[in-house]
C-alpha cells in the first residue's frame, strides 16, 4: 500500500472546513483514522511538532493528533538518515536557485517541507497538499519541488478519491 504524507494545511484546512466533532463530517475524519491506523496516512515529526506545538493549547486539530499518537505511534515519523540527506538535497537546490528570494529561503529551511518531501521521496510515497504550483514564485512550493524532485504528490480531493467516499 502506498503511503501519504500530509502536509500541515492538509489537516489545519480539513479542521477549518470539516469540523472534528460534528456527527455530519465523522464520515470524513474515521477515514482518516483508518488510514492512520492502516499505516497510509503519515505526518513527518516536524508537521506534526507544526500542528501541536504551533497552535492555540486548546486547539481541537492538536489534541485530535496527539490522540491518533497514542493509538497509532506510527503517524508521526522521524527522518531517517536518508531522508536527512534528501532534506539537505533539496534545501541546497533552494539555496543555489537564483529565483528564490532570501526571505523565502530562511522561511523555508526553518519549516517542514523539505522534510515532507524527503520524506514521501525515501519512502516512495505521495505528498499530499493544498499548495498550489507557481513555477516562477520567488518562493519555493511543494509541488514545483516535488516535480523538480520526480516525487508523486496529490490534492486532498485527488487523497479522498484514492482512500474511497467517506459515508455520513
């Protein structure tokens, strides 16, 4: 089976606009469980760390992961040497792109997305964001690095299509 690795607006938007709690989008959230517990469903240590520790103490999308930490130990995963050695691959092609603007290099080396992509590349997954392409931004994004990179990446309607409907 393949794996998805689920950049942190995947979950911060589903959150906003699938509200966890609410008996009419359980349908949506006890498929993501399920592919959490089937090993689909990823989040690097850093996305995670953006989820809970980046949010409000209260905030319902942090306590929810932490749960699904608890249950299913594997959702979170931390990178392996290898995917250390493709982060720095791709933050050194950042680095070295002139288009890049520096602001946007700094922003980038203290995020996740090189580590979701070294992730989803090393495990030969598929990333899943809400990230749009803009080949000429002077800001690096996830899905020109992945095409850069030949990495599989998907939207979150492209995920839901693949995992099956969810039912109310």
């Amino acid at each position: 089976m393949s794996s998805y690795w689920l950049d942190s607006d995947v979950l911060v938007w589903a959150k906003d606009n699938i509200p966890l709690g609410y008996t009419e989008y359980a349908g949506f959230w006890t498929l993501i469980e399920r592919n959490i517990a089937n090993d689909a469903i990823k989040i690097t240590k850093r996305n995670f760390k953006e989820i809970t520790e980046g949010r409000k103490g209260d905030d319902e999308l942090a306590k929810w992961l932490k749960l699904q930490l608890t249950k299913w130990p594997t959702v979170r995963v931390s990178p392996s040497k290898s995917v250390q050695e493709f982060a720095s691959k791709i933050g050194e092609y950042v680095y070295t792109e002139s288009r890049f603007y520096a602001r946007h290099r700094t922003r980038f080396s203290n995020g996740a997305d090189a580590w979701l992509i070294a992730q989803a590349a090393i495990d030969n997954g598929t990333v899943v964001t809400r990230e749009e392409s803009a080949p000429m931004s002077h800001e690096p994004k996830i899905p020109d690095l992945c095409r850069h990179f030949d990495i599989k990446i998907i939207t979150l309607t492209d995920l839901m299509k693949t995992l099956g409907t969810p039912k109310k």
